[in-house]
C-alpha cells in the first residue's frame, strides 16, 4: 500500500449544544482538538419532535394564491 495514503487518524473532543463533552476518534483537526457542535440530536427539530415555530401551510397557500392567483395558464 501507498505510504501517507489515509489521513491522520487521532482522538478529539465533541462539544454538544448543552454543553456535554465526549472524545470519539477523527480526521477532523488534530490531536486533542474540541469541535463545538451548532447543530445536534438534542436541539435539531427533526430529532426533538418539531418544538420550534412551524409555518402554517395554509398560510403558505393563501399567500401564493395572493400573489398569483390572477395568473391564468390555461386556454383564453
């Protein structure tokens, strides 16, 4: 096999959103790096349930139709 083929291989820190840190192992940075997560299963709304503001689909509706509903496609 080809030398210095795969990248470095080392333990880093993960930093969740609330705070809570746990090593894993990485090619991300370098040895003993932390990576301060944005995003993660404890605040993401796909994995918390959907608890922040939902747009209303219907509202969503009523205003395409505000704004196109004069437009006519089809034969005159």
């Amino acid at each position: 096999m080809k030398k210095d083929l795969h990248p470095e291989y080392h333990t880093i820190k993960v930093q969740m959103t609330d705070g809570t840190v746990f090593e894993t192992r990485s090619t991300w940075g370098s040895e003993g790096d932390t990576l301060q997560l944005d995003i993660d299963p404890k605040s993401h709304p796909a994995w918390t349930g959907g608890n922040q503001r939902l747009l209303d689909a219907g509202g969503q509706v009523a205003r395409f139709n505000k704004r196109f509903g004069g437009l006519s496609l089809g034969k005159k």
